[in-house]
C-alpha cells in the first residue's frame, strides 16, 4: 500500500480561476486527513487565501477527499470541495474537484 503522507504541492483549475499552495496529509492506513492551504485567485478578482481541513481516503491508487471546514481571509461563503482522483505515481495525484454549487476543477498534488 503505498503512504502518501507528508506535503504536496497543490495547483488547481476551475476554468474561471486558480488555486495554487500546499496540502499536508496524514495517511493512516487507507484514512487520510490533513489541510489545503492555497491562494484563490478568480479572474478579475483580487486573490485570497483558503484553508480547508479534510478527511478521506486512499484505496489502491482512487484518492478521495472531503473538505469538512474551511476558512478564508475574505469574508464570502466559500463551498466546501470534494477532490476525487488516481495516484499516478508515488510522487503524483492528478484528479478533479467539485463542490455543492456546481463548481468543477482539476487538480494536481506533487510530493514536496
């Protein structure tokens, strides 16, 4: 079983902007847990920063996590994420996202 735990460099796009930042995760077993730390940045907007604590899973290479609390530093409500996706390599996670108000990305985590 491979161990993923450890920090990851974190990029993401959802078509109308950017994440980019640092994802720690802790793996213990096939549980995951951890934070996304990034900066949001959406065309012709000024960026801000988001932290999202999750839990989820990893089961073979199929890598699932749910945002269970976030915080930004913007006062806006910001949805919660759900990132699904393939360890391509032990190095490399490449995968979508999506939250509860339609919103879709694709992401990608890179062993730091």
């Amino acid at each position: 079983m491979a161990n993923i735990s450890g920090e990851w460099s974190f990029n993401e796009d959802f078509g109308f902007g950017t994440d980019t930042g640092i994802a720690t995760i802790t793996q213990e077993g096939v549980k995951l847990k951890g934070l996304i730390q990034y900066t949001e940045k959406i065309e012709d907007e000024e960026s801000f920063e988001v932290e999202q604590y999750f839990e989820g899973e990893l089961i073979g290479d199929d890598f699932t996590i749910e945002g269970i609390f976030v915080k930004t530093s913007k006062d806006i409500e910001y949805n919660i994420d759900t990132w699904e996706g393939k360890l391509t390599s032990p190095d490399m996670i490449i995968g979508h996202s999506y939250d509860n108000c339609g919103c879709f990305g694709v992401f990608r985590l890179k062993r730091n």
